[in-house]
C-alpha cells in the first residue's frame, strides 16, 4: 500500500472521528502498532543512544513496514534509573532524546506518513528526582502526594507493611528522618497517592499537554497499580513477584483505578481524531484485564496470557478462546503481542526462528489489534550474554543478576553493515551488539524473499487487503478439526493453519496458500505443512 493510500486512510478515520462517529471508525480495533523503543532504535547524534530525530529519520522503514502507528517508550526527562520509566518532567523531552521541537517534528512527520503516534504516560509514580518528590524529601509537610509512612517496631525500623518491590527487595525505603515512602519498583520511583487531588488534576494537564502537542493517544504505564487498598493491609506470604497477574493484590488492579481510567477516556473522548489509551495492566484474569477495555475506560490491554503462552497448541487455542471470549464480553476487540522491551524476545523464548514467525503469523491473523516490538521484524533473538557491567536494568541489580533479562531485549537495531553498530548513528551504542547482526539488519533482509522483515512486510500488507484479516467485525474466528498438534481456524474468505510439531503434516488444503512462514507443498487438494510453521489460506 503507499503512502497515499494510508494518509487517505487516516484521513478519512480522523473526518470520521471528529464529525462526532468515532465507533464507526474505530482505527485502533485492528491496529497493527509498532513499539519503538526510543534509546535502541536510532541515534541521530553519535551518543550511542537513540532519540527522537533518529526516529523520525527511518520512519519510513515504518511506513513501508505497513503498520498503522508508533509506540514510543518514554522520552521525558529523567535520570533514567529505569530506562526512562523514571519520570523528572512529564512535559519535556530529556536532552539524551532531543527537545519539544523534536517531538513536534516527529509527530508531523509520522502523521504526513499515515502513522499515528502513541507516547508513554507513567502515572503509577515519578522520578525520585521529580520537584514533588524533592519537596517532599525536604519537608514532611509536602508528602501527602506520595507514600510516606512511620515504620513499624519499637522505633519504626520496620518498613509499614510486607510489600515487595517487582524489582525484588522491600517495597519501602527508610529517610534518614525516620519516615518511610513507597516505590512498587525501583527507589527511584516513589509511588504517588492518587487520593490526593493534585495528583489526578495534574495528570489532566499532563494528557491535555501531549493531546493539544497533537499525539493520537497513550501507553498508559502500570494502569493497574495507582491505587492502593485503604489501609496498605499486608499480604501475609512472600513470593510476591510470583502472585503479580495471577491473584488480586492490596497494590495491584485495585477497583478504584478504573475510575481513573472512566476520567482519562472522558478526556481523550473530548479531543477529535479518536484519541486513544492502552492499559499495561496485569490482572488475573482474561476477564478482570477486560474490565480495563469497558466502553468508557481505556480502548486497548496489551493481552499477556497470550505473550506467556508456551508453544502448545491446547494452550494457544484456549488463550484465544478465553481471550475472544472475554474482551467480546465488554464489546472491545483483543489486543495480542508476543515481545516487549520487559520479556525476552519471543525469538528466543520459543526456541527458533521458524517458531517466531509461525507465532507473527499467528498473531497477525487473530482478530483484533496487535503490537510489533522493534527487532522482531528483523528476527532478532534476545541477546544472552551482556557482561553484568553493562548491563542497566534496575532489576539486575536488585536481584543480585538472579533476574535482569530485560537488558537482552533492548540491544540497539542493525540497521545497515557488517561491523557495529550496523547503522544505528554516527557513535556507538550503549549495549554492545553481538557480532554477526549484520545478516540481520535491515538493509540485509530488504528484497530477501525469505527474510523475515519481507515476511512481516507481505503478512502487513496483506492484512490490509483481506479483511478476513485482523478486523473483527469481518466475523467470527471458526476452529476447525485439524491433525494432532495442528491449529486450524477459518474467518470469513480466510484460513490460519499452524503446525506445532517439529516434523511435517499433511492434511486436506483449506484454500489458496496466500502466505507462509515456511514454504509449502500442496497440489491443490492435500498440503504438507512444514515444522513449526504458519500459513495463511485464501478460500
Ligand atoms: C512497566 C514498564 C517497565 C517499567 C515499569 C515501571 O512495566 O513497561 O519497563 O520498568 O513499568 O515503570
């Protein structure tokens, strides 16, 4: 598709907002949104890490890609303790990444390309470094925005309560004054306390600050963590980081935090154009993640059941069907991903590259939107064997390198040459790239009929093209019998066949092979489906 088709597109989707039919265009309900994670995409200025010119200079690699939008990590100033997830001034872009008029451009640019932009809010806590946070250390009378509690024990040594941090270690650090405040992750990050009025009217200001800069819509950071059960009851058990997601927690999915999100949708819903908001949120349930997507709160949930399915096709066809099965219950499409800048690559969590592109394919036929992380077009595995002291995840260090993976999935892209950094910008880059990435780069696969980057441009383009693809108002997702250890399911004049086995399988054909993640044999009549593969029917 070119350009101009998708700026029509767009077009057409934001008239359509903005004469006040916004259900009806619904750009997002089968969105294909592309994850850069601004730090290892491009760099502009030979620092060794990306920002935002680098961004808006290889969008059109985006643009060819065939995706519908940007996700950009956070970019606003911070000391980075947590790649950015640190938050000093929401309404400024942190020098490291450029400055407003960057953002600008690179906003006007994208939306010139068709592409929507998507940024990061992080509201669950700031930087240590925020002026509130400062205040607050300074005077004890400025920390109701936070958490500040005496501790327990004969002199207060013990933290308030139990909870952990999901970085590992107590939830809770001491002052020297005594007193003791909440971070839910690093120190760095001191929880707010959305009881306190300033805290929710400043979020509006923040929202309203990027909505007018023009973006299309938020990431909204840990939606599920920024209120906290009355009391802060403890949790009684240890193990804590094993619970998150699977059991309701004092600090996690807390009813009160979809009152915030009935605000923020109020919000985005007064701005033209189909302004939209995406929930991190981890709740145990498919069917308590889908009280987050209810028609007044937020319009995505990143769906991680999906993203923690092993390669097992009982698993697979249950996550779907229960996933389908609960986000139709609050009449919202489901949201799939398989990688992000938090997991290890899917690549590498699967075992192979043949399996990563049979789970794309996968995923790209399901019905609703999907999330493409940076470098999974590219087939990039996790890298495995950073030396600890480069390595900047907070976690590592708190877990004493028992955890601290999520270096592994941030390696800056190749994107052109044979040596590092393989085109990333002028300078280095702030993990080192193994060697051997430039088979894998960009410039590398372009034009390659069996690369995986041509794979996901054909998969993209033809999810445009077929609506039996993606949009779930083409109609129902139809399982069909199929070998042992194959998925098969049907959609309107669309077919997904998906081989789990490590050997071939053959099988009546359900139509007109259209796409392959490996190629295929068929005469018509019967197919063999290779190992480990993905293919996409005509019918
Ligand atoms: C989210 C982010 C992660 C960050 C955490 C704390 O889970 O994706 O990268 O560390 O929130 O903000």
């Amino acid at each position: 598709m070119t350009h101009e088709l998708i700026a029509s597109r767009l077009a057409s989707a934001s008239s359509n907002a903005t004469s006040g039919n916004a259900t009806a265009s619904g750009w997002w309900r089968d969105a294909v949104i592309y994850q850069v994670y601004v730090r290892s995409f491009a760099d502009s200025d030979g620092d060794g890490v990306g920002d935002l010119r680098g961004v808006r200079e290889r969008l059109p690699h985006l643009a060819r890609l065939g995706v519908d939008a940007v996700w950009l990590t956070p970019f606003y100033v911070s000391p980075q303790a947590d790649g950015g997830y640190d938050v000093a001034d929401y309404r400024a872009v942190d020098p490291l990444f450029g400055d407003l008029s960057d953002a600008d451009a690179l906003v006007a640019a994208a939306h010139a390309l068709g592409l929507r932009v998507i940024v990061d809010v992080v509201p669950n806590h700031t930087s240590a470094e925020h002026p509130w946070f400062r205040a607050a250390l300074r005077d004890p009378a400025a920390r109701a925005r936070y958490h500040f509690h005496p501790g327990r024990g004969p002199s207060g040594e013990l933290p308030p309560n139990d909870w952990e941090s999901v970085f590992g270690g107590p939830a809770w650090t001491r002052l020297p004054d005594g007193d003791w405040y909440l971070h839910l992750f690093a120190p760095e990050q001191p929880d707010l306390n959305w009881e306190h009025p300033e805290v929710s009217e400043e979020f509006d200001s923040v929202l309203r600050f990027w909505l007018d800069l023009g973006i299309d819509g938020f990431r909204v950071d840990v939606a599920h963590g920024m209120v906290k059960a009355p009391g802060l009851p403890d949790i009684g058990h240890g193990a804590q980081a094993t619970l998150i997601g699977t059991e309701p927690l004092p600090f996690f999915d807390q009813e009160g935090v979809h009152e915030i999100h009935r605000s923020w949708r109020r919000l985005l819903d007064s701005y033209p154009g189909e302004r939209i908001g995406v929930a991190e949120a981890w709740a145990p349930t498919s069917e308590r993640l889908a009280l987050y997507i209810r028609p007044d709160e937020l319009h995505q949930a990143f769906n991680f059941r999906f993203l923690n399915c092993p390669w097992d096709p009982a698993a697979m066809r249950t996550v779907i069907d229960e996933s389908l099965a609960a986000t139709a219950s609050v009449d919202a499409p489901t949201t799939w991903v398989l990688s992000n800048h938090d997991v290890v690559r899917h690549r590498t969590r699967y075992g192979s590259l043949d399996r990563a592109r049979a789970a794309a394919l996968l995923m790209l036929a399901l019905p609703g939107s999907a999330y493409v992380y940076q470098g999974e077009e590219l087939g990039l595995p996790e890298v495995t064997d950073l030396p600890d002291d480069a390595r900047r995840d907070p976690a590592f260090h708190r877990t004493a390198g028992q955890d601290g993976l999520r270096d592994g999935c941030r390696v800056p892209l190749p994107w052109a040459g044979a040596e590092p950094p393989y085109g990333f910008g002028p300078g280095g880059t702030w993990l080192p790239q193994p060697a051997g990435w430039g088979d894998l780069s960009v410039a590398a696969q372009t034009g390659d009929p069996h690369s995986t980057l041509e794979l996901y441009r054909a998969a993209l383009e033809l999810r445009r093209a077929m609506p039996g693809l993606g949009a779930p108002e083409a109609g129902p997702l139809t399982w069909q019998s199929a070998p042992e250890d194959v998925l098969l399911f049907t959609r309107p004049g669309f077919a997904c066949t998906l081989n789990t086995r490590p050997t071939p399988v053959e099988l009546p054909a359900p139509g007109r092979p259209v796409l392959s993640s490996a190629p295929v044999e068929t005469d018509g009549r019967t197919v063999r489906l290779p190992p480990d593969s993905c293919t996409w029917w005509a019918m």
